[in-house]
C-alpha cells in the first residue's frame, strides 16, 4: 500500500509539469514571418538625394559633413591621489 502511494506522488512529480509543459506547447502559436514592402515610399516634403543646383565651394557644410574639434582631455578624477591618503 505504501508501495503505491509512492509510485502515485512520483508519477505526479513527473506527469503533471510534462502534461503542462506539453499543453503549453501544443498551445502557442509560431509567428509568422515579417513581410517586407515592395516598395518604400518617402514623404512628398523630404529634401532629394540629386542636387538641384550647383553648390559652390563656399558653401556652409551640412550638419553631417561639419568636423568637430575633440575637447581637451582633462584629468579631473581623484583617484590618483597616491597610496594612504583616505581623505
């Protein structure tokens, strides 16, 4: 009799999170793929990528094109200050 109220909680222990494991399984739905546009289309107002007229070599650089100077390099931190100083 304890024989089989063991082989009971065993078979409980194991069937009822693989019972669970497959409803969940049997359950969910795949996804399906993305689906790509055949052809993107951009707005009427956006600048386009030919120029329609000569740029001179005056001309004031787009944002993306401007260079930007690297700011000095400053040693600011604390840490260095040498070896037992707390403080």
């Amino acid at each position: 009799m304890v024989f089989s109220h063991r082989m009971a909680a065993l078979a409980a222990v194991v069937v009822i999170p693989l019972g669970i494991a497959a409803t969940s399984y049997a359950l969910t739905d795949s996804p399906e793929s993305p689906k790509v546009p055949p052809k993107v289309e951009l707005e009427s107002g956006s600048p386009s990528s030919t120029p329609t007229s000569t740029a001179s070599p005056t001309a004031t650089p787009t944002p993306s094109d401007e260079v930007v100077s690297r700011p000095p390099v400053s040693d600011d931190d604390d840490d260095d200050d040498g070896p037992g100083d707390d403080g």
